[in-house]
C-alpha cells in the first residue's frame, strides 16, 4: 500500500489525514488526491446531522455510502465520529486517492469499517441498489453539480434514509446561466437578491422529481448555504404527493414582490404582477415547500453544542439561524435591495425584524444573507414600516 510521492500529516479536528505534500509538489498534490481544508465546515455539519438522524429514529448499525471520497476524510470521520455508524462504503476513480484513502483509514484505526473502492460513484451505488443491500445515508459531494449522480443515490437508499447533496456550481444555480440551470436541474434560475435559497429549491425539485419515478418523495431536513456551496439533506420517503411540492416562484423586479405557484395553478396564473401591473419573472419548476424541519434543525443544534469540533462556533451560529428561519414562508427580503428600489434609509435587521414582529408579522433572519429576512406579510407592508 506504498505511496512513491511526498506525503505530509494533516489534521481535521481529530482526523488525521496523510495527504500528498503541496510544498513540493505545488498544484500536482491536488491533481493526485484532492483535498479542501474550508470544506471542513461542512463536514462538521454533516457530522452532525447524522448524529442527529441517528438520535431521532434511534437507529444504530448505520451504513454510510460516500462515493466521490478523494482523501477520505468525509467518510472516515462518519466512522470514527458517530457511533451508530457500523460501516462506511468510500470509493473514487483515482487509484491513488484509493491507496490514500485506504491509509487514512488505517491511520484512524477505522479499517475495519471503512471499505474503500476503485470505482465510478454511479457504478458503485448501483451494486447497492437490491433490498437489503441499501444505505441508511448517502453523501454526494461532487466539484460542480450533484445532478449526475441523483438516481443511483435515490436507488442506494433505503427508505427513511437521507441522501446529502452538494452543489458547487453557483453561476448556473444563480441565474448567470438559467439555460444551464434548466439543463441540470430541469428548473431556470433567477438573479435575485434569495438567488441561493433559489439554488437550494431547485436541487430539492430535481431530487423530488427523480424520486417520483419510484412512486417516493423527500424530506428536506436541513439546507445551508455557505461560502461556495450549497448542501441539502433530504429523508426518503414513502410519499406520492411530492409533486404538490414543485410550483414556480415570480418575481417582480419593479417592486419586489414574489409570488409562489404550483404546477397544478400554473393554467390560471397571470405573468403580471399583482401590486404594480409589471411583468413578473420565473424561476423553476422547483421546490416551493418547506426546506428545513424544526424539530430536526433543533436536534442538529444540540447535538453541535454537544460535540467538540473545529468550527463549533460558526456552526452553532448557523444553526441558531437555521432553527429561527425554519417556520417561515419560501423566499426572503433584503434592507438593501428594499431601501435601493424604494429610496428607504436602511434599518439595522434586528431592529426591523422587532418592529415587523410587533405588528404582529412572523418575521425571522436568515442564515442565507447577513442582511436578510423572512416575513409572512406583503412588500408594501415592510414599505409602510420603513417609511416612517
């Protein structure tokens, strides 16, 4: 299982990690084994979120597929991380990434649950599509989109499992490219200042719509969106209505209204809108349901204050937002988009989010946008409010 190459030993919280020695092999050490050390944020949280999984279906003997591994370091952290977990199946198509990964696990002493494979990630979820052969958990975390690998996920997970997504291709999911988009995820993108909560509803809409070619529907427990990225954790479930959870978001950019429509209203829908008569804009089809669950945001939370971890601050401040966010309505406003178009003077958030409240609104920050807010009223209501 030798290396002929320069490593160097790193560490990820308690994870130790032989990695192939940038300082002298420059930008071929990433060509050989990939590794990003601010993804180690994410990888906390999906710690996590799957320690959280395991508390509230009080399952145990987990089996976890990660299929795109490079160092290893997501998966072998699943292992030595969360108890529940009994088996991790890794894989890539980089035979040294393989031998490095098979290191790593050995490095951690977790080799006896951690199996790692050369092998493409959709042939390797296709081998534990059968009955019985199924994973508790699912992780896709590609450079670029999840899209390609979508239905060999849905048919590797058992049901009432989670299949975790990430997307790093931001300009598509933004609205840069909404052809792209379109292409991709089968829903346009729009450049709006909720572009990423855009972004997030439109790979749950790919992911429920490719459930629903197996009479099966999702979930979504938790989403985040940070840095580069999005990430989406969705449940597998034996639904077949997830197709009521797929609509289209208009937007105005003349007065920045919003409205939600499913498929099923798309017939009777006017492009117009409603408050100023001016044209409105799509996104979608995507997810118009909720993203995150309550109550499983607020497990996540406790298990992150409970866990020593590298980015536990910023995790528990996330998630205090997350939690706060998750009852309010699809989309949200920003101080200075509505101060920008409006020629408002812009209001410290909190300070509006209390006075939004003490009208009796439900009114809540988001993590999406330092900046932004949920609100279940109208933009003319926050307009009244701001003009005072």
């Amino acid at each position: 299982m030798s290396i002929k190459m320069p490593l160097k030993l790193l560490y990820e919280g308690k994870v130790k990690l032989l990695l192939p020695d940038r300082a002298i092999l420059g930008e071929e050490a990433e060509k050989a084994v990939f590794y990003n050390p601010f993804m180690s944020f994410s990888r906390d949280l999906s710690i996590c979120v799957l320690k959280a999984y395991a508390n509230v279906t009080g399952k145990k003997g987990l089996r976890v597929a990660e299929p795109l591994t490079a160092s290893g370091v997501r998966g072998i952290r699943y292992a030595k991380e969360v108890d529940e977990v009994d088996e991790v199946v890794l894989s890539d198509v980089n035979p040294v990434a393989v031998r490095i990964a098979r290191i790593n696990a050995l490095l951690n002493k977790v080799h006896e649950k951690v199996v790692v494979k050369l092998s493409n990630a959709n042939s390797l979820l296709s081998r534990y599509d059968a009955k019985g052969k199924r994973f508790d958990f699912v992780d896709i975390d590609p450079f670029g989109s999840p899209a390609p690998y979508v239905d060999s996920a849905i048919r590797s997970t058992i049901l009432g499992g989670v299949i975790a997504l990430t997307a790093t291709d931001m300009p598509p999911l933004c609205g840069v490219y909404p052809r792209v988009a379109l292409r991709r995820y089968g829903g346009l993108s729009l450049r709006t200042e909720y572009c990423h909560e855009l972004a997030v509803r439109l790979v749950l809409g790919l992911l429920c719509r490719e459930t629903g070619k197996y009479e099966l529907s999702i979930k979504p427990l938790i989403a985040h969106s940070t840095r580069h990225y999005i990430r989406v954790f969705a449940q597998l479930t034996p639904s077949k209505e997830g197709s009521k959870n797929i609509g289209l978001i208009y937007h105005c950019r003349n007065c920045l209204h919003r409205r939600i429509v499913k498929l099923e209203d798309l017939a009777s829908t006017k492009s117009l809108c409603e408050k100023c008569y001016s044209p409105m804009e799509a996104a979608g089809p995507l997810w118009i349901g909720p993203i995150f669950d309550k109550t499983f945001c607020e497990e996540v939370a406790r298990v992150a204050s409970s866990l020593d971890l590298l980015n536990k601050k910023e995790l528990k401040k996330i998630l205090k937002l997350i939690t706060s966010e998750a009852d309010g309505p699809p989309t949200f406003y920003t101080v200075d988009a509505l101060s920008h178009k409006y020629k408002l003077r812009q209001p410290k958030i909190q300070e509006l989010i209390e006075k939004l409240r003490s009208q009796g609104f439900h009114a809540s920050p988001t993590h999406f946008n330092p900046k932004g807010f949920r609100f279940s009223g109208d933009v003319e209501d926050i307009v009244k409010l701001l003009a005072r």
